[in-house]
C-alpha cells in the first residue's frame, strides 16, 4: 500500500475527502495523489501526520522500531510516579520515545528545573 492509500484510508476512517484534508492543509488539489508517483517532502508527511495524530513512519509504511522505554533503569521513587501519571492517563509505555521525552520536558519547565 502507497502514501496516498494509506492517507485516502486515513481520511475515509475520519469520515473527511481527500480534498477537504488538502484544503485545510493548504495544499493545492491533487497534491497527495502525486505521492504515488513522486516522493513528498518530510515537512508535508508531517503535516499530514500531525493532522490525522499519526507518526510520520505510519504514513510512509515503515515499520515501527522498537523504541526503548524511557522508565528502563529507573528507581521505585520515578516508577512510582509515571505509574500515577498512567493512571490519569497521561503517560503510557506505549507512546513513542518522542512523546515520553516532551512530557519530561513539560514535566521539567512546571518544576522549573533546567534540562
């Protein structure tokens, strides 16, 4: 399957055409179809991405990496607190390396300490 099928898959599962995504992204008409044929720029596979809440390697077919989990080491004091965290729902082993890194970050500037 293509960038553009799995986007065309993406849009009919959010119930929106492929030319309303391409307007709201302000691409011209027929942009994403023409990724069948000639590879898009990251900066557009990113906007995409962003806006279907998908990873980039989703759009573009590629296999997931195993991603190492950021609590691997960690003492009882930070398991105990990502538990909690996973409890209110704010943090799963299961996002992305990427996605734990900015909640730490979040997690950082709220108790202003620098990196």
């Amino acid at each position: 399957m293509g960038v553009y099928d799995r986007i065309k898959n993406l849009c009919k599962q959010n119930n929106i055409s492929v030319l309303k995504m391409e307007t709201e992204l302000e691409f011209t008409s027929g942009t994403v179809s023409k990724w069948n044929k000639h590879k898009p720029s990251y900066d557009r596979v990113r906007k995409v991405a962003d806006y279907f809440n998908v990873s980039v390697e989703h759009i573009l077919g590629e296999e997931q990496k195993e991603t190492p989990s950021l609590l691997e080491g960690a003492n009882e004091n930070t398991l105990t607190f990502f538990k909690e965290l996973e409890k209110m729902g704010l943090f799963s082993e299961d996002m992305s390396m990427e996605e734990q890194e900015y909640l730490i970050n979040i997690i950082k500037v709220a108790m202003k300490k620098p990196n």
